[in-house]
C-alpha cells in the first residue's frame, strides 16, 4: 500500500519509447514539472502526449518538445508555443485537436471504463465531420487528416461519438497526497489533473505535502488511490507568471 517512491528518476524509470502520457496542468498551473524534467533526464523518446497543452519554452511539456521527444499530442489549446507551431506547421508533429470540454470527459471516461460516449460539442466542424489536420507534409499541404465520427440525433440534436483516452502512464501534480496514493489539488492546480490521474494504467503523481494514510479527510480526497500506483514527494512548487500584464 506504500506507493512512495524515494525520487521522480525511480518513479519514471520504465516509461519507455513510445509511450502514451497523460499530463496534467494548464498553462503553467499545476504542471508535474519534476516528473517531466526525470522523463527528459530518462531519455524516452517518439512519445504520444495527451494534455491540455504542451507548455510553453522551457516549462512543462515545452522541455520534451524542444528535445524532439514527442511524436503527437492531443491537446485543447496549442497557443503561445512558437515551437510547437514550427514543428506542427513542417510536418515534425502529429496533433489531434479536441475542444477543452470533450477532452477532460474522454480522459475521465476512460478511467471509469466508459469506451465512448456522445457530445454536442465540435457537430458541424471538422472536429466530427473530418479533416482536422493532424500532420502537415512541410511544404504546407496536409499528409494526414482527422475521419468523419459517428453523429446521431437525441430528442432532435446531434451529437458526435468521442472515445475514450487511456494512456499506459499519467503525470500528475497534487497539493497534498499520502502513501495510499490519496491526492488532494489546490485552486486552480485542480484543472486537467483529475481526469489525467484517471487516465494513466500507472499514475504518477508529485506532491508538495507527503502526509500519512489517515491524515486526510476522506470530504477533501479529489483523487482516490485506486487511480495512483506511484507518488514522488517534491515539496513545494513555485509558479511563474505566462503573460505577466501591468499598467504602464
């Protein structure tokens, strides 16, 4: 029951070439730093990465991304990443667009063995109807493009047929957590992490505070221990500012 490993190195150790990853954070809130910075000290390359987004220069999944060790991403939003774009624009990446919304719900159905499930949101675009660009050939023209999903009418309305995402590792980033592997985000840490946790066959989540079995209100629990199989404990995390904006 003790899941505590003694560093982020020995908790990522085995994820290997090729792997899925959710990840969990927004912008640069409550981003699994360490546990990116020991993938990228690890080596794992050709890496399929399903998060928010894929961070910013240097942050989060921005330092896997300028080293070339991830293949495709499925993410929400891909803005305010020049890196990203240049690699996504010259055909280096593969990326599957997914509204913010039906992204969260595909990580968490998968963690509760939901395989699919409908959703209004993207009928009418190309995110149902296909051809979403998911690799461009470099020269400006699209090597690979998203299929048409499966719509149906409920009471009138369409929906489209999303399926659900599991990954075989997640990377989390929790407020607290005990050796059960219990976590408990803060504010607006508490974004994308859940449904990451949910998501991951083998959940590895940092924690700031390392309490005992017990010592956590079960009210407070937002991640429960059955979704974590490792927990790193990282002490307290720092978080920067993407647009700082002050008056003149």
């Amino acid at each position: 029951m003790d899941k505590v490993f003694a560093t982020a190195a020995e908790a990522v150790a085995d994820i290997h070439d090729g792997a899925s990853l959710a990840v969990g954070g927004f912008g640069l809130v409550g981003v699994p730093q360490a546990l990116i910075d020991a993938v990228l000290a690890q080596g794992a390359t050709n890496l399929e990465v399903v998060s928010n987004n894929c961070g910013t220069a240097g942050v989060g999944l921005g330092v896997l991304l300028e080293a070339r060790r991830i293949r495709r991403t499925t993410s929400s939003y891909v803005g305010a990443n020049a890196e990203f774009a240049r690699q996504f624009l010259s055909g280096e990446l593969e990326v599957e667009l997914t509204p913010q919304g039906t992204l969260a719900e595909r990580m968490r159905a998968g963690g509760v063995g939901i395989p699919a499930f409908y959703t209004p949101a993207g009928v009418g675009t190309q995110v149902a109807d296909g051809g979403l660009p998911l690799r461009y050939d470099g020269g400006g023209g699209i090597a690979l493009a998203s299929s048409p999903k499966e719509t149906r009418d409920f009471g009138g309305v369409p929906y489209v047929l999303e399926h659900a995402i599991v990954t075989d590792f997640a990377l989390v980033h929790a407020w607290k957590g005990d050796r059960h592997g219990n976590l408990v985000y803060r504010r607006s840490a508490r974004n994308f992490n859940p449904p990451a946790a949910a998501a991951g066959r083998i959940t590895i989540a940092q924690v700031e505070t390392l309490v005992e079995p017990g010592e956590l209100d079960p009210d407070d629990v937002h991640t429960q221990g059955i979704h974590v199989q490792r927990v790193v404990h990282v002490g307290k995390v720092e978080v920067g500012i993407e647009n700082r904006t002050v008056r003149a």
